[in-house]
C-alpha cells in the first residue's frame, strides 16, 4: 500500500466517524424533543379529564346584540381565561369579547372554584333573537355545552 492509498484510508474512517458522531448527536437530540412533547400532550390531556367547566347562564340583550355568559370553573385545573373559546351558534366569536372577568377582578387566572364572566358584542349578528347554542372550550379542551 502507497502513501496516498493510506491517506485515502485514513481521510475517510475520519469523514465516518465524523458522520456517525452527527447522526448520533441528532437523533439524541429527536429523540429528547419527541419525549417532550408526548410529556407535554400528558399533561394537556391529564389537564383536560381533571379540568370541569359548567355554563350557569346565558343573558341576551337583543337591543346592543350584547350577550353576557357566566360559568363556573368546577374541577381542579386552573385555566387560563384569556385562552378560552367561544363559540356562538357554530361561529367562533372569541374576537367579540368586550369583557372578560374572574369573580369580579380583570384577570387571566380562572382557579377552581371561581366564575368568570364573557359579555360579547355580537355586532355581526344576524338572529332576530338570542342566540340558541353556545360553546366554551378551555385552553386544555375542556367543554361546557348551552342550549337556550
């Protein structure tokens, strides 16, 4: 074997194991971004089956179109009350919320135990009277469910 055959050799184990040392680095690294996301999908849906959420009322005001929602955060997750979805009649109307209240207080916190408090300004309405369905989904997808 010449000089430059052993070169060649030599070159290439190197690029080899330079290679497989990348590989193995990169796929630790997948391996440790996918365990955290199945840990944070747990947890979400651990949230979700302890978190319980029940619509008390619905009040409309046909003459504002101005629709006020009260409802009790009854399981033991706290959840964020800026993040929850509304849903009126099968349209998403979270953008309509002119208020938004936590046992009183402007707050983002919704603990167990407490109630919040939606008035929407439906000015896009076209209903002739109160809306009939009404949705709230949490930001772990928890559901209250009302029908007038």
């Amino acid at each position: 074997m010449g000089f430059s055959q052993v070169a060649a050799f030599v070159l290439l184990s190197g690029a080899l194991l330079y290679f497989g040392s990348v590989m193995l680095e990169s796929s630790l690294d997948a391996q440790g971004r996918i365990d955290d996301a199945r840990r944070e999908a747990d947890a979400r849906a651990e949230a979700a089956r302890q978190g319980s959420i029940t619509i008390d009322s619905a009040t409309w005001q046909q003459g504002p179109k101005r629709f006020t929602i009260l409802a009790t955060n009854d399981g033991s997750v706290t959840f964020r009350a800026d993040l929850v979805e509304i849903v009126v009649d099968g349209d998403v109307r979270t953008t309509d919320v002119t208020s938004q209240r936590v046992d009183g207080d402007t707050t983002d916190v919704w603990s167990p135990g407490t109630q919040a408090e939606y008035v929407l300004v439906l000015a896009g309405y076209s209903g002739s009277s109160q809306p009939s369905d009404l949705l709230l989904v949490t930001d772990f997808g928890t559901k209250a469910y009302w029908r007038a």
